[in-house]
C-alpha cells in the first residue's frame, strides 16, 4: 500500500514538473511592436516555428480604432489619442512612401536601414563584427531573391 501511493505520489509529480516545462505547439507571443529591418512587414504573431505577418497598413488602422475605442472606454484622453493616432498617421505616410519607390530602390532601403541596425549592435558590443557580416550576408541573400511585390517573409526560419 505505501509503495502504490509513493508511486502515485512519484507520477503527479513527474506530470507536474514536465507540465510547468512544457509549451503548446500553439502558443503564441504577441508582438506590436515595429519589427527590426523592415517597414514593410508587421509581426502579429510570433510562434515557436515562424512569424506570421500582417499587412502594416491594415494593421496601423486596427490600432487607431483600438485606440478610439480606449478613449470611449475612458482608459485614455483624447489628447493622449491624438498624440498616438499623429505617431500612427507618420508610420503610415512612410509605409506609403516606401511602397512608391522601385525595387531597387526598395532593397536598397532595406538593406542600408539593416546595415545601420547591426553597426549600432556591433558598437555597442551586443554582437561581434563576424555576427554582423554573417547576418548581413543571410538578410542580403533573402533581399535579392524578394521579387518586390507582397511583403517580404525575412522572419521564418521553419518555413516549409
């Protein structure tokens, strides 16, 4: 009889233990903040495998009406909506721009905005000169062969 419920014992905590550790193949860590390296592409959903993308325009009009609805909530003033909505409308503007250039010019954009993100991380010591140029080479390899049309998919690593 001891020995059954030591087992017993044992088991729940063998389940509990590996339960706490454990994380669902559907989890999701949801991001809207402004992803690094590209202002064409917003990250939505960031699961273990790959990040889903959503087209930024639609989803910068999302967050004004999310912001709207917080004012008639009275979770916020409408001089603090304001203020966000005016940061909301440049990010649009400059999505817009940046969709007006040709290709080239556009992977060129990329590319020199992605360049000064790494030089600032190299300078700071947060990542190595090699880090930074085999960064470089991959994120530059994903540019050539974007074709210019639809937003550039530079987040999955486990696309299949």
């Amino acid at each position: 009889m001891k020995l059954k419920g030591l087992a017993t014992l044992a088991v729940a905590a063998t389940l509990a233990v590996s339960a706490a550790f454990a994380v669902p193949a559907t989890a999701h860590s949801f991001s809207a903040q402004k992803p690094k390296g590209s202002a064409l592409m917003v990250v939505t959903q960031e699961t273990a495998s790959c990040r889903k993308m959503q087209d930024p325009l639609n989803f910068l009009e999302e967050k004004k009406t999310h912001i709207q609805e917080q004012v008639r909530a009275g979770k916020m003033t409408q001089e603090e909506a304001d203020a966000k909505i005016a940061r909301i409308e440049e990010k649009i503007k400059a999505i817009q721009d940046f969709n007006k250039l040709s290709v080239p010019e556009k992977k060129e954009k990329l590319l020199s905005r992605y360049r000064e993100m790494l030089e600032k991380k190299v300078a700071a010591g947060k990542i190595t000169r090699q880090e930074a140029d085999r960064r470089l080479q991959a994120f530059t390899e994903k540019v050539e062969a974007w074709d210019g049309r639809g937003y550039p998919d530079f987040g999955c690593k486990n696309r299949q």
